[in-house]
C-alpha cells in the first residue's frame, strides 16, 4: 500500500514538471498587466515647418512618443498635393487626401517633405498634433485652433521691403444685357484677382449711361458718378453690380482680354445686334441666361457693341383652356330638374373664371373642395383659382321645368368663354317619361330612329305588294296598314306577330301546291287564333307598362314610408335614464340635434359653403358626345319628352283605330278571304 501511494506521488511530480510553463516575481507580472490595461495612444509634441518660398521646398519634421500598441493615425487632413524623402522612426501613407502616420518606436522622430501642387500660400490642418512651429525663412504663418478638428495653420509668402514687388490685378468680366419692352436691364460680374500681400485699390469707370441698383460684394465698395471705388483684398475678389441702361451701345468697362457678353431679350422685344466681336455659344460665356433667345459674344476691346429693338405684335391667345366638360341633366317625374356639370381645367394664369348659369345655382367646388359660390356684377359665377391643372364641379336648377305631360326644353348649359376640346353630355329620366327628341350640339336622338322608321316602311311596302299581289282592294287595306305600321313605330316588338299574319295568308292562298287542305270551318278557327294571338301581344305589353308604373309607385310610396319611420322614431331610453321633456320626444330626431346644436354657436361658423346634391342614379340614360366647341360658340340642349302613360295611349289608340277599321270593313274582308281561300 505504501508502495501504491510512493508511485502515484512520483507520477504527479513527472506530470507537472513536464508543463510548459515561466516563473517570474510578481513585481514584473503586475507590470506586464498594467501595460496591457494602458490604451493605444500616440501624439506628436511638436511639428515643425521648415524651407523656404524662394527655393521652393518644404519640410516638416515631427518629433512625438506613442503608448500602447503601434497604429496608424490621421495627422494630415483635405491635403490634395504630396509626400517624398520621408525618412524617420515611422511610417507615412497618403490616402484619399488624408496623411496617415504609424509610429516605429516608443519615442519617435520622423520627417518627409511637401511637394506643393502650385506656388504661393498654402494651407494646411493638421491633426493629433500639440503643437507647430513654423521655421519657414520667408514666411508669416497664421494658426488657428477655433476650428476643429485638429489645427489649422495658413503660411503666408512674406517679402523683404527691398525685393518687395508690385504684381498687377487681373480683371475678368461677364456681362448680361436683358432688353424688355420697357427697360434694359443689366448684370456686370466681375472677378479680380490681387496678387499683393496688400489691399489694392482699384476704379471702374461705366460708359454706357449705367444706372446702378445695387451691388453684391463682400468688399468695401464705394459708388461714384459713373464708377465704383473698390479695395480688394490680396487673392481673388468678386463683385456683381445690377441696373438698367438708359442706351442701346456697349463699351467694356475693363482693360481685359477675358471678357464675354450675353444679351437676351423678352420674348415680345426682337433685337438685332450689330458688332464685329466672335459670336459664341451662351454656355462658353460662363453666363446663365434668364430668356430663352440669348446670344453670346466674345468682346473686343478695340470694338463695341450695338442693337436696335423691334416690338413684336402678337395674336390674341387664351389664358386657359378646357380638355372635358361633361354635363349631367337629371329630369324626376315632378319638379325641375337638376344639371350637374364638371370641367378639366388648364390654367396659364387667369386668376378669376366666370362661368355664365342660366338658372339657379346650387353648388361649386374646386379640386374635390366646396367652395363659395362667388358672383361678378354679371351675376355669373365666379371662380378663383392658381395656375396649373383643375376640376370645377358646380350643380344648378335650369329655369325651365316640365309639364304633367311632357316638357319641352332648350337650355344653355353653363360654359367658360374658351375653347372646349371634348364634350359630354348624360341625359337621365325617370322611369315616368319617354325620350321622343333630343339634340345636344351636333348629336341627336329621337324615339323613332332610323331603325323604326326602316322597320315600319319595310312591313307597309311588304304587305302593301303582297295585297296586290293577291287582288285586293287598296281602298280595302291601305286603312288597315297605316294604322298598324305607325303602331310598328313605337312598337318594334309586335312585327313578329304582323308578319305571322301574312305568312299565314300566303300559306292558305297557296295551300294546294304545298299540299295543305283548308276549310272554312278551319279557316275560321285559324283566323280567330290569330285574332287572340294579336289581342294577347297587344294586352301583354300594355299590362307590363301598366305594371311597371305601379310597382315604382309602391315603391316610392314604401320609401317615403320608411324615411318617416326613420325620422319619426322613438327616441331609445338609456341607462342614464335621461330625463326628456314631451316636446323633445316627439320631435324628429335630426330637429332635435339641430336645436341642441343651434344652443351652442360657437361650434360652427359658417363661411358661405353649400353642400352637394346627390342626383339619383336610377333612371334611363342617354348619352351625347361631341368635340371641338369654340369659345364664342353656345352649348345646346334641346329636348322634346312625354309621359310614358302618353305612349302608351298613342299605341293603344292606334291599335283601337286598326279595330274599328278592320269592324266596318267585316263584310267585304270575309268576301275577299274566301277569295283568296
């Protein structure tokens, strides 16, 4: 057992000393610690500057200690020139013009020099940097440290008083000359650029009769007669001066040999210029139009320029313009009627609208909008609206109405004075009339069309050549079909019925060739089956009229019902147990919420906004289309309509009329049957 326990101690002591493992006093493990808890940091102390202007070499040198774990480090911001002969304790990179450096060492100095894309000052921001000393022989510098991030550090070119030389102002002009028919206009931009260290001060002298309006500029600009004094400050300067000319010639106010002009002119004004200088295109000038015929020139400056100004005639145009218009007349079986009518507006500017209504008006809106029915001193309706694209809806009574047999009307429907391209117009009944002429501009329709009339005459010529054909009288059966081809008028549907009674005539007359016996005894059965045929087509149609008229009149009378029901109802008891006088429970409900919302003015202001009629949507419908309306053009509408009852009584009268004939004419039809048999 002894033994057992000695080896498993020798086992465990081989184990551990076979671990890869390192010994060291705690001092130095708690430093190795705090080392890994410090962060990355690094920072230059001092940048310095170093070169000259006149050699045109730049260098700076950086000296900085870092902590922590080596990374690179932006120190150079928005530098767009370069790096070369970097040399130091570091790394430099040179990425989407930022200058990023990553340090070798703990305590590092480094240095690389500038290759300036162009000569002169420059500027530059520097980041992660303590401080810049500046040792550039033949410069001043100026640092700002106000706007972060980092600093920003301008070097400046400085000359000694001896060497010290004067450089000549560049001037550039753009000129704008904008003819309209009652004054010119002008713009003169001018851009200089001072290559001093110093403020120059610089005159302009205008001779072309300017009359200055203001100037734009960031400068100390001073105005003078015909001149402006200017100072302007060492590198590139602008002014802008606006005005109008009292003449029609242009000379260039500056000595310059990169000058353009551009002259416009509005749209009723024709210009023609006279000058020898290159014609150029507007956008080589450098100058934004504000018309759309401007013409660009390169000046001269040993020539002028010179125009001469025609104002254009021009032909009366419209201010707006109508693509729909569409009209929607509702007749009920009493009453007025209604006319709904719409437009599609595009307006170029007209702020006010009249419309001329031949009636009463009920209701306007505007885009989907109620608006207030507005009135000129015409006693049109007015309507306001901005320029661009709209919907004018408005609802009114024509002043004629129809009579208890029918209606006769000629309306002039409401339009604008202008040209309409397209035209709509919906007739709609009630149930209770019957179109019998309508025209609405160039299209009509009537109860007795084309295809009636065609019907009619087709059945008289018919039966007319099959009677004569058979012998018969003409005095004997003319009198019958007049009476039944105006029936075939307003009813197409009985043609079957007529003409199975021909065919049966042919069909007795020519029995024996289609091997058909016929007796008078048959003959009499058969004819009095067509008579019952011919009596049942007739009474079925007017029974289904008859029955049509009274099921609408149930109708209506259930509807009326109904609504009273709705308004007289029973006001429901609450569980609040509201306590309601005698008065207020019989009143209808929508008098009671009235009365209760009348108590309390000061929900509600009305301004003058009517409300929408909802025409019925039942009915019959007739359509008319036309296109094309002139503005001084009136838009008809002629309609000629009857009561349905009146209809009805005209085919009954004619089928009364056939009978009576067809009656005293007994004796002679048997006599010319037999005939025939």
């Amino acid at each position: 057992m002894k033994m057992l326990l000695l080896l498993l101690i020798c086992f465990n002591v081989f184990a551990q000393t076979n671990e890869k493992s390192v010994t060291i006093p705690l001092k130095e493990y708690e430093d190795l610690r705090r080392q890994l808890e410090i962060p990355n940091v690094m920072v230059i102390e001092k940048l310095t500057l170093a070169g000259s202007f006149k050699g045109e070499k730049f260098e700076m040198k950086l000296n900085g200690r870092m902590i922590g774990k080596s990374k690179k480090e932006v120190i150079l911001n928005n530098f767009t020139d370069g790096l070369k002969n970097c040399s130091g304790d570091g790394v430099f990179t040179l990425e989407n013009s930022v200058v990023f450096f990553m340090p070798l060492k703990d305590m590092f100095k480094a240095s690389c020099e500038i290759e300036l894309s162009k000569t002169g000052n420059f500027s530059l921001n520097f980041l992660n940097v303590l401080y810049i000393d500046n040792q550039i022989a033949d410069s001043e510098s100026i640092i700002r440290k106000d706007t972060p991030p980092g600093i920003n550090i301008d070097v400046l070119r400085k000359y000694t008083e001896a060497k010290k030389t004067k450089g000549k102002v560049i001037a550039n002009g753009r000129y704008r000359v904008t003819v309209n028919p009652n004054i010119t206009n002008f713009q003169y931009a001018f851009e200089f650029n001072n290559p001093n260290q110093n403020k120059e001060p610089l005159t302009i002298f205008f001779k072309n009769s300017e009359i200055i309006e203001s100037i734009e500029s960031g400068l100390n600009v001073t105005e003078g007669e015909k001149s402006i004094a200017i100072e302007l400050n060492p590198g590139e300067n602008f002014v802008t001066v606006n005005g109008h000319l009292e003449g029609s010639e242009f000379v260039s106010p500056l000595d310059s040999e990169n000058q353009f002009f551009l002259i416009e002119s509005h749209p009723l004004v024709q210009v023609l210029a006279q000058t020898k200088w290159r014609r150029i295109s507007p956008s080589e000038s450098g100058i934004n139009p504000t018309q759309s015929n401007p013409k660009g020139f390169f000046i001269n400056q040993e020539q002028n320029i010179s125009w001469e100004i025609k104002k254009l005639n021009v032909f009366s145009s419209l201010g707006f313009s109508v693509s729909q218009a569409n009209y929607l007349f509702y007749i009920p079986k009493k009453g007025r009627g209604i006319i709904e009518a719409s437009f599609k507006l595009d307006n170029k500017g007209t702020p006010e609208i009249p419309f001329k209504i031949d009636g009463d008006i009920l209701y306007a809106e505007l885009d989907g909008q109620a608006i207030p029915m507005l009135k000129d001193d015409l006693n049109q309706l007015l309507i306001t609206m901005n320029p661009g694209y709209h919907d004018v809806k408005f609802q009114y009574l024509p002043n004629k109405e129809a009579s208890v047999f029918g209606g006769v009307f000629n309306l002039k429907l409401a339009k604008p004075d202008t040209i309409i391209s397209n035209s709509s117009f919906n007739l709609r009944f009630d149930q209770a009339w019957n179109l019998i002429f309508a025209n609405f501009s160039s299209d009509s329709k009537s109860l007795i069309g084309i295809a009636k009339l065609s019907s009619s005459l087709m059945f008289f010529i018919i039966a007319y050549i099959l009677f004569t054909f058979l012998k018969t009288p003409k005095n004997l059966f003319v009198p019958i079909l007049i009476p039944l081809s105006l029936l075939l008028l307003f009813k197409s549907n009985y043609a079957f019925s007529f003409y199975f009674i021909l065919g049966l005539l042919l069909l007795v007359r020519y029995r024996e060739k289609i091997r058909v016996s016929v007796t008078k005894t048959n003959l009499t059965k058969v004819a009095a089956l067509v008579v019952l045929i011919l009596i049942f087509f007739i009474s079925y149609h007017f029974l289904i009229n008859v029955t049509q008229n009274a099921l609408q009149k149930l109708d209506s009378a259930s509807q009326m019902v109904s609504n009273v029901e709705d308004r007289y109802q029973a006001p429901m008891m609450e569980r609040s147990m509201h306590k309601m006088s005698f008065g207020e429970a019989a009143a209808p409900k929508e008098i009671v919420e009235q009365e209760k919302l009348a108590d309390d003015s000061s929900q509600f202001d009305f301004e003058g906004i009517p409300a929408r009629i909802e025409i019925p949507i039942n009915g019959t419908n007739y359509y008319f289309t036309t296109n094309l309306i002139d503005a001084k053009r009136n838009i008809e509408f002629k309609l000629f309509s009857l009561k349905a009852y009146l209809i009805n009584f005209i085919v009954l009268l004619l089928t009364l009329v056939t009978g009576v004939t067809i009656y005293f004419k007994i004796n002679r039809l048997k006599k010319e049957l037999l005939n025939i048999l």
